[in-house]
C-alpha cells in the first residue's frame, strides 16, 4: 500500500552568528499509512516542530523531498491541518467565525462554510459557544476551538504541535481521552494524525507507532511500534515497561562515552540556564527517600511533575558537573553528589566551584582569563563575541549566562550587571 505521507531526506539547516549554518534536521525520512496515529518524540530543539512545517508547506526544506498521497508538497498543502500548542485564534473574531476562517480561505460559500463549522463544533464538544470571543474561554476549550478550525477543511493528516503542552495536568488529560475517543469511533473526518511530543507516557498513550529524534541535530533513532489495545491504561505493566524502555533509550550511552546532551564542545559547549537551587533541588530529592541515591528517571519524574523537558537538563547538568551519571533511564549519584548533599552552605560552594572549574570549560576560560590580567577583570561581551563565532546571539547569551550564574554560585568570579564586567572581586 503506497504511503499516505512520506518524508525523504529532509534537512534543515539556519544561520547562526558566523561560520556554517546550524544544522537542525539530518537526513529524516519517514512513511506514514492512513489510519494511525503517529508521535515524534523529542526533546524541544531537536527539529520536530520545523519538520511538521515543512510537512505543511509551511517552511521549505534545506534538502530532501516530502509528498502527501504522491503529490509533492511545494507550498501550503491543502490536504494537511494543524493544531499548534499556543492555540493561536483570532481574538476578535467569534468561536464560530475562528473555525470558518479556512474554509473561507479556501473559497467554500458562506451556507457550506456555516454548516461544516457547526458540526465540527458540535463535534469537539463546544455546541452553545459559537457566539463566544476567546477570552471568554479557558485554555481547554480554546485547544479545542483550534481543534475544530483543523478538523472543518477535512485534512488527510491532521499535524498536532505539542497541542496539549500549554494545557494544565486534567485539561490537558480530558482532551487527550475525548480526541482518542473521537478517532477510536471513527468520528473525524482525518486520515491520520501526526503528533509532535516531548511527553514519553503521552506518546504511548496516544500513538501506534512512535518514531524517538535524537538532538543536535534531528534524527530519527528509533521506531517503537505500541500494539497495546485502547483504551489504555498507565498502570499497566506492558505500559509502564515500555515507558522505561523509552527513557533508557533515550538517556543511552553513544559509544560508551559519557553523555552530556549539550551540542558543543569546549568553550562553545551551549549550556541550559538552570539555577544553581534546581540542581541541589534534584540532588537532594534523589538522595531521599524512597532512591537512596539511585532514581528510576519514569518514576522521579511523576513524583517531581517534570517532563522530560524539564528533568533531562537538569540531570545532563549534574552529570556533566560530575554529580550524577545518567544512563538507561536512571540518574545515580556520584559519590561528589552524594557528599555534596550532606554538605552544609559553604561547603556546597566549595565543591560546586572545584566541579565547574574542572568539568565547564567555559568557567575555566572565564577564571584563566582573571587570573591572568593585573586587573582581574574582563567585559563579558570578550567572552560573548567568542561563542558567537559558534552559536547564535540568543543560545551565546543563554550560555554566558548560565556561567554567570554559576560562577557566582560557587565565588568562582563576579560579575557586575551594570558594567557587564567580570571580575575576581569578593563580594563579601
């Protein structure tokens, strides 16, 4: 059977500050058949948003070619609709009026126009709101407005952007159970739906197959097909193996090298802006009870509420400061985290400073470069102009940062705000 969507080769690649561009997309191809759900799941950065674009005809493609039943897409493809996680309505216009919008885009008169908006309306559950202006409605039911709005132009593939992401924990679960129950009875016009997710137990919930990127840049590791029957259940053990399995292939080893996670090396390794109180936060929640020292990633991240998202930075962090080991789905301390939790105030700055100076090389080259001038001083932009020969402005500043607040964590160095300087300076 010939393929409802096929990706080959595709690429991506965006400027960044000087040199080669930044490659975000690497060679993915895929195939999708009609009547299934599938998810791409990643962590954000990997590239799944900017391929569900080029998928739309939204974004054009580096490299690489993508069809929709045969047909190259070259432009806006009409035969996909997307839902996208900031809901992304039309504040002045009426519930009704944002879910005719495409249609009227696309020529349809006003008497179809009326009667397809109502029963997809009807359909997603907001019959009685037609009338209403967005701001009259929560979050939930918001989402579902842009569901209808997608829905009403009869796509062959609906393309779902982290749809729930912005929804809190029973919005968000609520609208997952009616969307599956909805496809389950056959009641969407859709062929398909394309989900992007960075939500592990999500993914396995919703989807039959499930195709895992790797970051920096996108690829496709794996493809884990999820044969466990609908509805399903999270307590499941068949569910519960499968998210670990997950977790642990995605926390796996490259190479038997110790993995960080963050593109870069050296000085221009970029580095996730985290506070210094999040990492002794994790530090100390894995040495509690019931871990002891030793976390199953599935089961910290339930009890913390962190997704993956949340949670892998801040475990890569840890582990590159040599604090933690993080592989096959679990975060174990090292025996420098451990002491590190029983360590009062100073002496937690003490072994934070030898750890960032040893293991962070940007924090090395900040305290080398103090040591070294008669002023002990230095502007940051000295520091800033370098990493942008290998990243962005944004990602440069989000490192240098990251730095910032580090080093004046441990008393490593200082840095004055108002002058943009570092300095060895002792605060106290």
């Amino acid at each position: 059977m010939d393929a409802l969507l096929q990706v080959d080769g595709v690429r991506q690649r965006y400027p960044k500050g000087s040199g080669e561009p930044l490659l975000v997309l690497d060679g993915v191809s895929l195939r999708m058949r009609e009547n299934e759900i599938v998810s791409l799941l990643g962590r954000s950065g990997c590239g799944k948003s900017s391929l569900l674009r080029i998928i739309a005809g939204l974004l054009p493609a580096s490299e690489g070619h993508v069809a929709i039943e045969g047909h190259t897409v070259d432009g806006p493809a009409e035969q996909v609709a997307m839902v996208f996680q900031s809901f992304a309505l039309f504040p002045w216009l009426t519930v009704l009026e944002n879910v005719e919008i495409g249609l009227e885009a696309q020529g349809v008169v006003a008497a179809e126009r009326h009667r397809r908006a109502i029963a997809a309306i009807d359909l997603i559950g907001l019959d009685g709101y037609e009338s209403a202006y967005p701001k009259e409605l929560s979050g939930g039911m918001r989402q579902r407005v842009g569901l209808a709005r997608a829905l009403v132009v009869h796509p062959k593939v609906l393309l779902m952007d982290e749809p729930f992401s912005a929804l809190d924990v029973l919005t968000a679960e609520t609208l997952r159970t009616d969307l599956l129950d909805l496809w389950g009875e056959g009641r969407m016009p859709i062929s398909s739906i394309l989900l992007v997710t960075h939500n592990i137990e999500e993914a396995v919930l919703m989807s039959d197959r499930i195709l895992v990127f790797s970051s920096n840049p996108g690829r496709i590791v794996a493809e884990i097909p999820v044969s466990l029957p609908q509805p399903r259940n999270r307590l499941d053990p068949t569910f519960r193996q499968l998210v670990d399995d997950i977790y642990a292939l995605m926390t796996a080893k490259p190479g038997g090298r110790p993995q960080v996670g963050f593109p870069g090396t050296g000085i221009a390794m970029l580095l996730p802006l985290l506070s210094p109180n999040l990492l002794a936060g994790l530090l100390e929640a894995v040495a509690a009870e019931p871990y002891r020292g030793h976390a199953d990633l599935p089961a910290l991240a339930g009890s913390l509420q962190m997704e993956i998202d949340d949670l892998f930075p801040v475990a890569e962090t840890l582990q590159l400061l040599r604090f933690a080991e993080l592989a096959e789905g679990d975060l174990r301390l090292s025996d420098a985290g451990r002491r590190f939790v029983d360590l009062d105030q100073d002496g937690r700055k003490r072994l934070f400073a030898q750890h960032l100076l040893a293991y962070v090389p940007l924090a090395a080259h900040v305290k080398r470069v103090l040591d070294e001038r008669g002023t002990h001083r230095a502007p940051a932009s000295r520091f800033r102009d370098e990493l942008e020969d290998h990243m962005s402005e944004q990602f440069a500043d989000q490192t240098l940062r990251a730095v910032i607040t580090w080093g004046r964590y441990a008393e490593a160095f200082a840095y004055d705000e108002a002058t943009g300087i570092f300095s060895l300076d002792d605060p106290g």
